[in-house]
C-alpha cells in the first residue's frame, strides 16, 4: 500500500549498501598494501572479519591458506610462500635451503620454507605453508638480517654470506656439497666480499671449518 503511495517503506539493508562497499575497498586496499592479510588484522581499522570470507565467496581474494587472505593468485609471485611463512611466524629470518633459494644460490628447489627462530623460542604449529624451523642463537639470529618486500609483505631473510656461513654450520642438515656450492656461487656471482664470508665464519663458529675452502678460492 505504501509503494502505491509513492512512500517508501525503510529499509537498513538498503541504507547499509553503500558503507558495505566503502568497507570491502578498504579491506582490498590492505590486502595490496599489506600482500597477506589476516583476519586479525582488520580489527585496527573497525572492518567486521567477515567481509574477508565475503570478498573471499565473491572471488575477489583468495584463501592462501588457514586464516591467510592475498589478492588473486594471478597477482602471485615465486616468493608468495615466504611471504606467508613471515606472516605466520612474525619473528622468524628466512634460512638455509629457502634463503640459497632466494639469492639463486642454489640449484635446489625446497618443498618446505627454513626459517630460523630464537633457540629458546615457542615453536610455531603452522599447516600451511610447510615450515623447517631450525633454532639459532641470538646471536647467529640478528646478524646479517635483510628485509625485502615480497607480495607486499616485508621478510626477513639472512644475506647471501651470512647464509653460506650458516650452511657450513648445519651441513649435517643439508649437506656439506650444498654448502660448498652455494660458496662456489657467491664468491663466483660476487655476490659478498671475502671479509664478509670470514666475519660470518666467526658469527656461526665456523671459521675452522670453511678455512680451506676459503682459501682455495683466493690461491
């Protein structure tokens, strides 16, 4: 009877359109500024978790993995899985295997993420991605850290010498011709200097162990 009048009956859904939307841009607007979002992560900005797992049904982001919300994987890179391994253990530097991997030090390719954590550190229960927690000193932890943004994330990962040090330090772990190897490359690719890999000998108390191997690229 009201529409036949030309008075329109009120309706909050209606009214709610057009904040809905303003919302679900803004949380599009983080998730390229941020690469990886997390529900958790809206909560500073007043945005209800749910329009993630809206955005989500509409196509507009993907589900990267438990609680990990990205942009389309059209978007994606090589490095997405770091990306995510750093949003899940915030405190974490990329190690070993993966950081070779990064520095194209490395022939192989890792089907879990290394990365390092304090050695007194909670060790983190993460699904996805597939991580290889290995616990440094802190010491070892801090040192050579670089952060580089990947995905929009901002990742910590050790810096090509300072990852060659560490190898020699868990060769047990990935074997020491992986770590001669990604020596051979550095030094080869430039890619770090010789008091570099010497300072980072010491860091990792290795200095013994790399020594013929260090002097030999320098005979």
């Amino acid at each position: 009877m009201l529409r036949y009048l030309g008075v329109f009956q009120y309706s909050p859904r209606l009214c709610n359109i057009s904040s809905m939307s303003d919302q679900a841009n803004r949380v599009l607007e983080l998730v390229r500024e941020a690469g990886v979002l997390r529900p958790r992560d809206l909560e500073p900005h007043g945005i209800p978790r749910t329009y993630l797992s809206r955005l989500y049904k509409a196509g507009r982001l993907e589900r990267i993995g438990r609680g990990l919300y990205a942009l389309p994987s059209a978007n994606a890179t090589e490095h997405r899985t770091l990306a995510e391994a750093a949003k899940r253990v915030p405190n974490s530097v990329i190690c070993l295997l993966s950081a070779l991997r990064y520095h194209e030090l490395t022939t192989q390719a890792p089907f879990e993420v290394w990365i390092a954590i304090g050695e007194k550190a909670w060790r983190p229960r993460v699904e996805q991605p597939r991580l290889h927690i290995v616990h440094f000193s802190k010491t070892a932890l801090n040192e050579g850290v670089v952060v580089k943004k990947l995905e929009g994330v901002p990742v910590c990962i050790f810096n090509p010498a300072k990852t060659v040090a560490d190898c020699f330090k868990y060769r047990n772990k990935i074997g020491l011709d992986v770590a001669i190897e990604a020596l051979r490359e550095c030094w080869k690719e430039r890619r770090c200097k010789m008091d570099d890999l010497w300072h980072y000998a010491e860091v990792c108390r290795v200095r013994n162990v790399m020594r013929p191997y260090l002097e030999a690229l320098t005979a």
